[in-house]
C-alpha cells in the first residue's frame, strides 16, 4: 500500500498471492487499518498468538485474525512512503522476528525504488510542462546548438513551415530555413555573436515564405539559453508580424495618399503646434506666400501675418488651443516679396487619444482673385447706378451753372446797383461751390473703393448720399422723410462701401415708386447694440415669389436694356455680410417694402 | 400795366435769376417752388406766360402745363429744364400738343428768357383775341 500524501489515504498499489478470506472488503479494512498503525508508529508490526497485539488494532483485528501477519513501513530517508503487508494461510506457520527484519530490509528497498520511480514521474511531468508552454507559445521557436543543428522546434514553427519534429530537430538550421535566408539575415555570424557574447540579440525583420504558403514576416530574435556559466544552445524566437505589416502597409499608402492630397491642393494647408508655431507647410502655401519652409522653422503663423491682422490670427489661434474651430476667417498675409494676401481661413484643433488639443490644422484660401473681382463687380454696379443717377446730377448741376450764367450775363449788361452786383458775384460764388461739391461727391462715389476702414457716423454717411441723390428724389417726385437716431451712432466699416449699399437701397425704392412717393429713413440702435437702418418707400411692393430671390446677382423685373442690371442688391448683400451685418426685407404688395439694413454698433468710446 | 409772369421753380436760385432777368425787362414777376403754390395762385389770378421748371417736387411740369391748358385765361408755358434736351420726345409732345410754347434748357441766355417771354406774351394775346371772337 502506498500513502497518497496530499489526502492522506492508503492505497494498495500491488498484491501478491491468493486472498487471505472470503470477505475481501473486511481484509482490505483490516489491512488498512493494520497499516495505518504502521505509519502511525512507524514500526514494523508482527502479528501472531504469542505477541502481543496493540490495544488500538484489538477492536479491529478481533476475531479476523486467522493467519500470521507482518506489516512494515515503506520508508525513503525518514519519509514513510506506504505499508507492505505480508500474510500467510490460515494455519501456516507464524512469523517470527526474524521475518519481521527481513521484511523491514524489503520494506526500505521498495522505499528506494518507489522514491525513484516517484522522482521519474515528477521528471516527465515538468518536461511536459515545458513542452505545453513551448508549444503554447504564439511565435515560432528554435533552439540551435552551438554546431547550428536544430535541437528542438515547437508546434507553431512546424506549423508555420509545414515540416515535422523528425525533418526538422538534428537537422542543419541552413537546412531548415532557406540558404538565401541565412545569407540575407548573416544568422551564422550572429548566432555566433550570441554564443559567445550571451546576450540578446534584436534580429529584425524577416519574410519566410514556406511551400505554397503566402510570404510572412517575422521579427526574429536570439536568445541565448546559459547553462551555468556557458551557453549551450541558442534559442531562434519569430514572432509573426505579417498582420502588423500589413496594417503598416495600409497606414502607410493611407498616409502616402493623404501626403499627396496636401501636396496637390490649392489651397494652404498648414499645420500648427499648440503655440501657432508652424510644423508642415504645403507647397501651395510656398507657391502663393514665396515663403519656403525652411526659411519659416520655428515661426508662428501670426509673424506672418499683417501687422494690423496679427492680433485677430493670434485670437484664432487661442480659440483652437481651447479646442473651438475658425470657418472661414479672413486674415491677411504677407507674402515674401511684401505683398499683401487676403486668406480665408478654416481651422480645426487636432486632438490627441484624451482629447488634449495638440495642435492644429489650418486650410487658407486665397481670396485676392476673388476680391478683385468681387471688386470690379461692385464697381460695375456702381456704374449702373451712376448711370441712373446721370439725370439727377445732369438736373442737380445745370441749376447753380443756370445760376452762374444768368449772374454773369446780367454783371455784363453794366448794372448800376452796386448791391445787386454784389449778389450777382455771390450768387457766382456760391453756385460754384455747389456745383464742385456735387461733382466732388460724384467723384467720391465714382472712385473704386479705397481700402479704408474706420468707424462711420452713420447720419453723416446718410445725409452725404442724399445730397448725392437729391435731385434723384426730385426728379422722381420722392418725398424724403428722415428720423436720425438721437446723438448719432458710429458703425465700424468701410464708407464708400457702406454708402454703395445706402444709394442702392435708395434708388431701389426710387424704383419702386414710378409715379412718386414717400421714402422714410430712420436710423435706431437696438438693445443688442445693432444700428437698424431702415428705408420704406410706399412703391408698388414686392410679390412673395420673388422675395427669395431678391439677393440673387441678376435677379432683375425691369426690362433689359435698362440701366438696371440686377446687381445692386447682391452686392448690397454682400457688403452688409463683409460688415458682418445684414439686409432684411419685408414687403406688401401696392403698400411699399421696407429694407432693413443691421450692422454692429461700434464699440468703445469713440463714438461720434 | 406790365404783363404778368409766373415763374415756377423748387429752386430758390432759378427763381432768383428770372425774377431778376423779367423784372428788368418790365415784367411784373410772381414766383413759385411748388405745384401746389400755382394751384392757388391761379385760384384768383391770370398770367401772360409762366416759366416752368419741369420736375418740381409734387408735380411734374409737363403735367402743371396741361392742368393750366384746362384753364380759360391760360398762360403760355414756356418749360425750363436741366434735365430734358430740346430734342426730348416729351418736350417735342408738349410742343405739338400745345401743353407749351417753347423749352429752355438749364443753363440759359438772358436773351433766351427776354425772347422766349415776348413769343409767349404775343400767343397769350392771340389767344385772348380768338377766344373773344
């Protein structure tokens, strides 16, 4: 019997002989419980009519002992391993103390052989181990003695290459992976290197490709295996990167793709570190500013700018850090040679994994062709409107001229009256400053617009286009009816552009009212500090089909040929939108229209 | 007695100059900006000619010319203008219409004005003479 340790329990591993009675369970019991004392004492125990038998078996021996009996322990250096138990026929002959040392002899040998036998099992069991975590492990292993013969290969690299353990372990390693292999990748020399360094060495990559098998990539590596102070044998470790590879591969052509994308665009497409310092800049953004890159290292994107834009850029650029995107900014650059580039900007905050803002992305247009001609087109529409505006100053001029001339022939009919000369030079006098006031403003709103901008007084603005457009009203028989806003108020902008849309808006509503009318004009500031400009005429209304389309460039109801040519309200839009304002119209048919003009209020205290 | 003349024009320098020009050639001269002004003016008064400015601010003077036409004692019109050329259609119409007897164009000669009264002081009386016969 031998003593299973962790529960304690005996078991009979072997017996020898025929059964000592009928009832086989009861001898089993009683064997067990004879050997349990055994162990218990760690004696041997002779059981016969003239030995005492020990108090403890009487209860369980009684009656069932028919035979003489032995029991000795198993025993390996002190370690009681089980119980050998000897027994003979019923009326044989007892055991005496003689047997009983005999016995015990066999007993320490079986101990000895059981000891071996156990270690034997242990033995094969780590091995087995070690082999499940070989073969467990997910990369190809080799070992390679120091002769370059494979020693041993697990599961995953026979499955990799398709070969089995016997083609494989005792083999050359040239054999087992390719010639070219070993050549490209110079494994001798490094295998060598790590016999007899004993360090690790980081391979590289390599592609493997078995019979009829795609190509994968490994990452290799040799491990030394030390054994005590030597190393016998070096282990191949590949790991199988081909699926890494390829998602690198993949990132990389996204990259590549994405790389010329930038490179081909028109537009700048530039991007930023947290600070507006610039990190890539593309060559569109080289071919339009004749900035090269390398002359901008470490340069934020606001030095570039102009000096009156660069406070805007670096707002832009604190918005981004704070994480909020810019659509469509305008800022203006310099370029190398010093000229100047309106850009419109779009940017966005690139953010890493936890949202960190890191840096920024900023995509700029150029707006310099565009504004030029969004320049000429608000300069064609102020040449129609001079054309319609033609008659009223051919009227407004031909008055003082009148005044002039009627002046001048009754001075050379010799008056007598020195009082009446006196205000026939006056009258001469007078009349010429009119008429080159006229022509001045005439001028003035004639000019292509001037890049100035300022903070306007808005009533001063309206009473200069209505002295423009006087005899307009006149002539038209436009009654003008003007509510100033109390202490006037100052818009930001530009006021040859701002008066442009107030003498559209005007002879619109002149237009409006074929057989005359009102026209009232009444500034007010709003409690969200937006100065309503709003021009009512009692003209012949506005059907609703056509409101939607009223912005529209070329939206006209007029007959062709007319000096209308449909701009004045798209371009009126787009200035009051350049002033971050806006045009709003509402309109009954036969009862008139109203056109509401809103831009902001200037701030500070500079009001006028 | 003078002849009366009826000088119609918004601006107050026009006004000023024919006054003058009528007066010194002895006119009796009454001016007016408005259409409105005429209206009650020819309520209990007869011109031999007026001067016409043809875009006054509530009514067009071609319009005022033929409103007077409609009146029995009618003035002859004579219409000023910086605005229409002589060639105008709507001057040409006025012409043949009879609405007026003649345009001057702003800016104009004294001679122009002295003539232009005397042609129109003339077809007053011919008038006056046919509608009594």
């Amino acid at each position: 019997m031998v003593l299973d340790t962790p529960a304690g329990a005996l078991l009979l591993k072997a017996a020898l002989g025929p059964p000592r009675c009928e009832n086989e369970n009861a001898g089993d019991a009683l064997d067990e419980a004879i050997g349990r004392w055994v162990l218990k004492h760690r004696r041997p125990l002779l059981l016969c009519p003239d030995e005492e038998t020990p108090a403890s078996l009487v209860a369980s021996v009684r009656g069932a002992i028919v035979a003489p009996f032995v029991s000795v322990p198993i025993v390996f250096a002190g370690e009681m391993l089980g119980v050998m138990n000897l027994a003979r026929e019923e009326n044989g002959n007892p055991f005496d103390h003689a047997h009983l040392q005999l016995a015990s002899i066999a007993g320490l040998q079986v101990g000895a052989f059981l000891h071996l036998s156990r270690l034997d099992d242990r033995l094969a069991e780590r091995e087995r181990f070690i082999t499940r975590i070989l073969e467990s492990i997910p990369s190809s292993l080799l070992v390679v003695d120091a002769r370059l013969r494979v020693v041993s290969a697990n599961r995953n690299f026979l499955d990799k290459t398709r070969r089995t353990k016997k083609a494989t372990e005792g083999r050359k390693l040239a054999d087992i992976l390719s010639p070219a292999l070993i050549e490209q990748t110079r494994m001798v020399d490094k295998v060598k290197e790590a016999f007899s360094t004993g360090r690790t060495i980081e391979g590289g990559k390599v592609a493997y490709r078995a019979p009829n098998l795609p190509t994968h990539v490994y990452f290799y590596r040799l491990i030394p295996i030390p054994a005590g102070d030597d190393v016998q044998e070096i282990m191949l470790l590949m790991d199988d990167v081909t699926e890494q590879e390829k998602v690198g591969a993949d990132a990389k052509r996204a990259e590549r793709h994405l790389a010329s994308v930038v490179e081909c665009a028109n537009d700048f497409v530039i991007s930023l570190d947290r600070e507006g310092r610039l990190v890539s800049w593309n060559p569109a953004a080289e071919r339009v500013s004749g900035w090269s890159f390398d002359k901008l290292q470490g340069k934020t994107l606001a030095e570039l700018c102009t000096a009156e834009d660069r406070d805007a850029m670096v707002h832009m650029i604190q918005r981004l850090a704070a994480g909020s995107g810019v659509q469509g900014r305008r800022v203006r650059l310099v370029t190398s040679n010093g000229r100047e580039l309106t850009i419109a900007w779009s940017c966005s905050p690139m953010c890493d994994d936890q949202g960190t803002v890191v840096g920024m992305v900023a995509v700029g247009r150029d707006l310099t062709e565009q504004l030029q001609l969004e320049q000429q087109l608000i300069q064609s529409d102020k040449m129609a409107s001079l054309g319609v505006m033609a008659g009223g100053i051919a009227h407004e001029l031909r008055n003082p001229l009148a005044l002039i001339a009627v002046s001048a022939q009754l001075l050379l009919e010799k008056q007598d009256d020195p009082e009446f000369r006196e205000s026939c030079l006056e009258r001469i006098n007078a009349s010429t400053k009119r008429a080159s006031l006229i022509i001045e403003n005439l001028l003035k709103f004639a000019r292509p617009q001037a890049d100035k901008v300022g903070q306007i007084s808005v009533c001063d603005l309206l009473d200069d286009t209505f002295l423009l457009l006087s005899d307009q009203l006149v002539l038209q028989k436009v009654r003008l009816r003007r509510k100033r806003c109390a202490g006037g108020v100052t818009v930001p902008g530009n006021p040859d552009l701002l008066q442009q849309v107030f003498a559209n808006l005007v002879l619109n509503a002149c237009n409006a009212m074929p057989r005359g009318g009102d026209l009232r004009v009444s500034t007010s500031v709003g409690e969200d500090r937006k100065v309503r400009i709003s021009f009512q005429d009692s003209g012949e209304g506005i059907p609703p089909d056509n409101l939607p389309r009223l912005f529209d460039p070329f939206f006209t109801t007029k007959p062709p040929g007319g000096s209308f040519v449909g701009l004045g309200l798209s371009i009126s839009y787009s200035i009051i939108k350049q002033h971050f304002g806006s045009i709003e119209v509402q309109s009954r048919v036969g009862k008139g229209s109203t056109f509401t003009v809103s831009l902001p209020q200037s701030r500070g205290v500079h009001e006028a | 007695m003078k002849p009366e003349v009826l000088v119609v024009d918004d601006e107050p320098g026009v006004c000023w100059a024919l006054e003058n020009v009528l007066t010194r050639s002895g006119f009796e001269v009454t001016t007016a900006y408005t259409g409105e002004e005429v209206v009650f003016l020819l309520e209990d008064h007869t011109y031999e000619v007026a001067f016409v400015d043809a875009k006054l601010p509530d009514i067009d003077g071609m319009q005022l010319a033929s409103e007077m036409a409609r009146l029995d004692a009618r003035p002859a019109v004579v219409l000023i203008s910086g605005y229409y050329y002589g060639e105008d259609r709507a001057v040409q119409g006025g012409l043949e219409a009879g609405l007026i007897i003649g345009f001057i164009a702003k800016p104009f000669s004294l001679e122009e004005v002295r003539e232009m009264v005397k042609v129109g002081v003339d077809v007053s009386q011919q008038r006056k003479v046919a509608i009594r016969t």
